[in-house]
C-alpha cells in the first residue's frame, strides 16, 4: 500500500511540474500508470504496486526515443540506472524530458 501512495503522490508532482515552465503537459495517473503528454510527445511509466518495479519509454510521433527500467522505493525515492533520486528530482527530469521531446520539431 505504502508503494501505491508514493506512486499517487509522485503523480501529484509530475502534475505540478508539468503545469509550470515551458510549455503545458498534460498527466494522467491511475495507480499503476502515468502518462504525461505534451504536444507529439509522450512519456509512459508503468510500476508493479506491489514490488515497486517499473519501466517508462519516451515515444515522439509514436516511435520510441528512450526508454529504461526504475524502481520505487519505499523511502521515497526512485533508484533509475543505479541512483536513487528523491520523487521530486525525478518528477523534474521525466517532467523536462518530455516537454524537450515536444517541443522538437
């Protein structure tokens, strides 16, 4: 449970970053998915509520520009490609990635 309420709140925190800086993004969460939008670009991340193990892939114009795997821990951080960020650094980074990728042309 304590993995689905970081997910929620991390949610919560892409939904803010994405509303400020730079161009609008649009989020999406349920408790196991986010999806955050902007213009042909559009970043999916996926978790396993129960053992905090997920990946995400950047597509821009349906085909996929990066992708990889993290893990959610339960202090609140996420481990991507062995270092653990806290929720707001790695809000911030998915958040800029995605608006970058929207905004190429």
């Amino acid at each position: 449970m304590i993995l689905t309420e970081l997910w929620l709140s991390f949610a919560s925190v892409m939904r803010s970053y994405a509303a400020v800086a730079g161009p609008p993004a649009e989020v999406a969460a349920t408790e196991d998915s986010i999806i955050v939008t902007c213009g042909a670009a559009q970043l999916a991340m996926y978790v396993d509520p129960k053992s905090g193990a997920g990946n995400w892939h950047l597509q821009r114009g349906g085909a996929t520009t990066m992708q990889g795997a993290f893990t959610l821990l339960p202090e609140g951080h996420i481990e991507l490609e062995g270092s653990a960020l806290d929720l707001d650094h790695a809000a911030i980074d998915f958040v800029a990635q995605v608006k970058q990728a929207g905004n190429e042309r």
